[in-house]
C-alpha cells in the first residue's frame, strides 16, 4: 500500500481536498500523516478509529507512516485526533475528495475513456 501510495499520492490529493481546522501551534501530525494513517489502518482491516490507539504505537504502521519504529517514541495519531479528522470532512470537501478518486482513474488511461 505505502508503494502504490508514494507512486500515485492518492492521500496526499485527499488531505489537499480537506482545510485545516486545526491551531498551527499544536499540530503534530500533517493532514496527510492523519489521512495516510487512516487510510492504511482501513487497508489493514481496522474499520474503526478505535483501533488507533493501539496501532499508534505498532511498528509496521509507523514504518508505513514514515515513523521511526521506536518504542513508545514517534506514536501515530491517537483515536480522538483521528475521530476529529473524520467528523471534521464536510460535504463539499468529500465532493472534492470523490472528484480526486475520478481524476486519479481518468489519469491511468492514455486516451481518455468515452464513459466511465
């Protein structure tokens, strides 16, 4: 997943899609470290933010993530902070993300497909 996702970009394109709420002073992790996070978590089967808690400190997630995989040192996001970024995406901004999922499909073709 971390290949494909360095190849394509896909949950960076996504995080772009999302603004940032957040103060700047206290941000520890980018939209597309909190993205990139939830996305490999659901990859993995982990369907709920509560899992984030224990995956946090799980070494392959932060080797996926671009984490150090120190023990206790480099966490991933917690479940609050993923469960805000979840509860925090509007409507507008799925659109946009639902647009990114189309733009990414039409770009694997050479010539552009008549339908989809």
């Amino acid at each position: 997943m971390r290949q494909a996702e360095e190849r394509l970009g896909i949950c960076r394109s996504l995080a772009e899609c999302i603004t940032d709420w957040r103060d700047p002073e206290k941000v520890i992790h980018s939209l597309t470290d909190l993205v990139r996070q939830r996305v490999y978590q659901l990859v993995g089967g982990y369907e709920d933010a509560n899992d984030s808690n224990q995956l946090r400190h799980n070494p392959i997630y932060k080797i996926a993530c671009d984490r150090v995989p120190e023990l206790d040192e480099n966490a991933l996001a917690s479940q609050p902070t993923i469960t805000r970024l979840e509860n925090h995406v509007s409507p507008a901004e799925t659109a946009k993300m639902r647009r990114v999922f189309v733009d990414h499909f039409i770009a694997q073709y050479e010539t552009l497909p008549n339908e989809i």
